[in-house]
C-alpha cells in the first residue's frame, strides 16, 4: 500500500470500517509511514473532540418527516430522468444509485454543518471567553480607561486616530447608561476598540469591529459575567457586564441599532 491508497482509506480505518486484509495494509503502512501516521492521529484527534465539544442536538420530528419527504422527492425524480435515458437500466439499479450519490450527499452535508456549527461554537466560545478575561483584567486593575471622556467628540476621534475604523459612539446616559471612555484592547488577535460605560454601579465593557460574516456569539454567561453581541451599523458589537442579562441585551441592541426603541428604566 502507498500513501494514495492509504489516504483513501484513512477515514475509514479511522472508523473501523475496512476489512481484516485492508485493516493489516494500512497497519503496516502505518508503521512505516511517518505523514501518514500524523494524518491518522489527526483524524483520531478530531473525533474526540467532536466527540467531547460539539454540542448535541436532537432533531425534531418535523425536521426528520420534511427530509424523509425531500429525499423521497428527489429519488422519484432522478429514477424517473435516468428511466427516460437508459430504457434499459434496471429500476433497482439506478435506485439503488441515486439512493447512494444521496447518501454520500447528505453525509458531505451534515460533516460541513457539523464542522461549521462546532467551528461558530468554538470560535464564539473562546471569544466570549476572552472578553470576559479582559473586562475582569480591566476592571481589577487601572487600565479600565485610556481616554477618560463622556464626550462621545473626544472619545471617536481617540479611537479613529488608533485603529483603521472608526465605531459609532453613542452616549446613552439620558437612559441611565453614562459613556466614561474608551481604550484598546486586542480580542482574538485584532486590535478592537472598547467603549466604556457605567451603568449605576456597573461598569460594562463594548467591544466594537467592524461588521464580520461569523455568527454572533449566543447570550452567555462566563464566569459570574454576563455576555451579549448584536450586529448594526456596520459593526458587531459584544457587551460584557455583571449587569443583568436582559438589561445587557437590551443595550448591546440598543447600541448596535439607532432607531431601536430607549431602554425602559427598571
Ligand atoms: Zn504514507
């Protein structure tokens, strides 16, 4: 066996599901073949932490009943155009066919939906978690403010001279949230601009970039910390604070949107 035919088989090996003869083939490649190993704990690695990580949903009824009818659908259908070719063809055959290329299909997109899912949760996960590392860091020590100002036309011409954005900055203390600065942080690698404000006694962190296509993180808590995101004007935006989770949503939106409706005093 050679590092193609064991690359074919590797999945499968993976999973148990090759014969005895095979099974010693790719063994004794195994054994050999430095990349090829690397390759096979790779793929053990990720099972487990699929395994261990992703998060587990079940499906509902209506979810399993309107796939069941799509695929029965389609297999009426690709019969039927591969009849109307091959005259010939035997039904069970392209049955059987069509039924495989879908099963092949509907496996391609449930790995790309399971490794897209675990990948967002990931992803959000670690920067949720980050945020609240850095609120907590902030809040402990002095580095809580870099530009000291509720003037929101001191605060964006601060942050607009550091980073290659420029983020909305909005004073919302009629509603009982006081703008009390801003500094910069870095979140997941990026240099992002935080905007500080307070909140009676609390202090909430808003990290703001600009608008990206990954899913926003889900309402959360970390920690004893409470974490919100919402995306608008043009940038995503991802409050952390010991407030409220309500409340904290209802701002992050508030933010994020101009024309959302103030926040009800509670
Ligand atoms: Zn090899």
């Amino acid at each position: 066996m050679n590092c193609h035919e064991a690359g074919i088989w590797l999945g499968a090996y993976a999973d148990g599901h090759v014969g005895a003869l095979r099974r010693y083939s790719i063994q004794r490649h195994l054994r050999a073949c430095t990349g090829c190993a690397v390759k096979h704990q790779g793929l053990l690695a990720l099972r487990a932490r699929l395994r261990a990580e992703a998060p587990y949903f079940k499906a509902p009824p209506e979810l399993r009943a309107r796939l069941q009818a799509r695929f029965a659908d389609t297999r009426a259908t690709t019969t039927l155009a591969a009849r109307a070719q091959s005259p010939r063809a035997r039904p069970d055959q392209w049955l059987w066919l069509s039924g495989g290329a879908l099963a092949g299909c509907a496996a391609s997109v449930l790995a790309w939906l399971v490794t897209t899912t675990v990948v967002n949760w990931r992803v959000n996960g670690d920067r949720a978690v980050e945020a609240v590392a850095i609120h907590s860091r902030a809040v402990l020590s002095d580095r809580l403010i870099q530009v000291a100002s509720s003037d929101r036309h001191t605060v964006k011409p601060w942050l607009s001279a550091r980073l290659d954005y420029s983020p909305p900055v909005r004073d919302l203390a009629a509603e009982g949230f006081t703008l009390i600065g801003s500094r910069l942080d870095t979140l997941r690698e990026q240099q992002v601009a935080t905007l500080v404000y307070r909140h009676r006694q609390h202090i909430i962190d808003v990290f703001v970039e600009p608008e990206s296509t990954r899913s926003l993180p889900e309402p959360r808590s970390v920690r004893g910390f409470n974490v919100a995101a919402a995306r608008g004007t043009g940038m995503d935006w991802l409050a952390v604070s010991d407030i409220s989770p309500d409340v904290l949503t209802a701002f992050v939106q508030r933010l994020a949107d101009e024309h959302s409706r103030p926040i009800p005093p509670e």
